[in-house]
C-alpha cells in the first residue's frame, strides 16, 4: 500500500488575487497550487488544506505512482506496448527493416538505439491510418462531413475540431482500447453540428454514443498512462 504523504511537507505555491474563494489543484508535476482571495491569512488556507487533505493525499500519490510507472518504462525485450487496448510484447528481429505488427511488436534490431523515436513514429502512421479509417465510417454513418484529419501531439487534448470542420486527434489514442477511440471520434464529429459543451452537444454524443460517461472516465483515469517513455 503507497504511503501517505504529508501535505505540509509537500509544500504548496500561493497565489492572491481579486477572486472570492480558495481553489486547490495539484499540477502534473506534483506540486500544489493554491489561489486565494487577498484578504485570506494563513490560517485561512491551512483549514482549507485540513478540509481537504484526503483529495491532496489522493492526487500527491496519484502523481507519486505515475511517475514510478513512467521510470519502469524501457525498450528492452518483452515490454509490453498497448495498441488498440490490447497488450503486445516487443520483440526485436535482425531480418526486417520496418516495425511490424503480428503477434508481437516486431521491431528491427537495428531500431533499438533510435527509440522511442522510431516506436512513436510508428505509432503516429499507424494512428492516422486507423483514425482516418474509422472516422470516414462513422461520419457516413452519421451522417457527417468533414474537410480534413490530422493526428498531432497534443498534451492536452484527445482530439479538437475546427472551424472549417478539420479534425485533429492525439496519436497517442491508438494505444487506448477501440470503444474509447470510437468515443473520441464521435465527440469531435458532434462538434461539427455543435461548437459548444452545452447540454444540447452532450445529449448528442449521449445519442450516438450512449455509454459515453464511462469511456470518458475511462480517459480521465487512464489517459496519463498512455505514454511510450
């Protein structure tokens, strides 16, 4: 079982300012950010941090984890690397000369000093041949049209839509199970019809997508793991 921390050990970055109330946020990094009216004391956080020390501890191990999962990560013989959900051992071979996918990851010998580079180059083709595959077929589907899709490296976005209807989605998408994919595809294909986060787009996405609260969960909580290094 991971050992709690100590809030007050941690420590925290303060920043006042004209705002009402006290919000609490933990950042990717670990660390813990306050904001806080300028009328606030010290006392004042404290409770708050006290109030609160339960969702701290939770996020500071949360992130504690994390980062000794991102430390395990290495290319050695018989790593497991997701593609589609599914788990698929590396295995390196001399007799090839592209990374192929079969019943393992079969990646040339002479890659193994060039990656992830050369794994996440693979990834990013193979993301937009089967992303652009599956979006053509439900916008048919549902009767949608878009002018193009691009797959990029974003750090904050699974996917996005623009103005002019181009759809951009996250490469790093293809290592997250179909259904999760096809949710991500739908969100930014509802997004062509309604620009917006209203109650109008969710019942959409509701419509096309009707579990669609569970494969957005299951993003929150996975998406920080879908990483190659």
């Amino acid at each position: 079982m991971t050992k709690k921390s100590n809030i007050f050990e941690t420590g925290y970055k303060l920043t006042k300012s004209n705002r009402k109330t006290i919000s609490l946020s933990v950042s990717k990094d670990g660390k813990l950010y306050i904001k806080a009216p300028h009328v606030c004391t010290i006392e004042d956080i404290v409770t708050v941090m006290i109030k609160n020390r339960d969702w701290i501890e939770k996020k500071l191990i949360e992130f504690e984890e994390l980062k000794k999962y991102k430390e395990s990560l290495h290319f050695e013989e018989g790593r497991e690397v997701y593609i589609c959900g599914l788990k698929l051992p590396i295995r390196y071979v001399d007799s090839i000369n592209e990374i192929r996918r079969e019943e393992a990851l079969l990646i040339p010998f002479k890659f193994k000093r060039k990656m992830p580079e050369k794994l996440e180059e693979w990834y990013k083709k193979e993301a937009f041949n089967y992303i652009s595959h599956k979006t053509e077929k439900l916008a048919k589907q549902y009767g949608y049209q878009y002018t193009s899709i691009k797959v990029t490296n974003a750090k904050q976005r699974w996917g996005s839509c623009s103005v002019k209807g181009s759809l951009c989605f996250n490469w790093r998408l293809l290592m997250a199970p179909t259904e999760v994919i096809d949710y991500v595809i739908i969100h930014e294909l509802v997004h062509l019809e309604i620009k917006n986060h209203s109650k109008c787009f969710w019942d959409k996405v509701e419509e096309l997508c009707p579990d669609y609260k569970v494969k957005r969960r299951w993003l929150k909580e996975n998406g920080e793991r879908l990483i190659l290094s």
